[in-house]
C-alpha cells in the first residue's frame, strides 16, 4: 500500500457553521495540531514544526526506514483568522 503526503496550505471558508473567529478556533482545537496556534497561518508547510511518526513498512517507506519501521515528519497546523470584511477563514 502507498501513502500520499501532500505539502500546502488550504483556506477554508466555513458555509454551514457559526462565522465567528470563537467558533473557528474550537473546531481547530480540535486537531491535533503540530503549532503553536496563536502565531497565526504558517507562510509554508516548511514553517511548520514537524512531529516524527513511525509505522510498520512493508513497502516502500516515503521517510526514513529504520528496520521493519518507517519514520516520517508529521506537520499539521490548523489555524483561524477574519479578513477586512470580518470573513472568517480556517487555514489548514
């Protein structure tokens, strides 16, 4: 079985949910982010702080294989922010 790993910011409106920024950041404290949230959206995925991950491999390993593991660098950051408009936006 192969892993894909895709490396970018998505912005998110949030139709169907409360529009307030209190209500943006409950639903990203809800993942189990890799940043300090309050510093806002990461510029690029590299900004991010990476957590290593290790699973059982047995194909080919997209990270470091070690043994019968693979390790790899796990980056999320789920993160909230309202424009001039007073939009909200969720930045994953």
């Amino acid at each position: 079985m192969r892993s894909l790993f895709s490396a970018c910011i998505l912005e998110v409106t949030l139709a169907g949910y409360p529009s307030t920024l209190e209500a943006c950041e409950e639903v990203a404290a809800m993942f189990d982010n890799t940043c300090d949230t309050s510093e806002g959206k990461a510029d690029s995925v590299a900004d991010i702080d990476a957590v290593q991950k290790s699973c059982k491999t047995t194909g080919t390993c997209g990270g470091i294989q070690s043994g019968s593991f693979c390790v790899l660098p796990r980056r999320l950051c789920v993160t909230c922010e309202t424009n001039s408009d007073d939009e909200v936006y969720m930045y994953v």
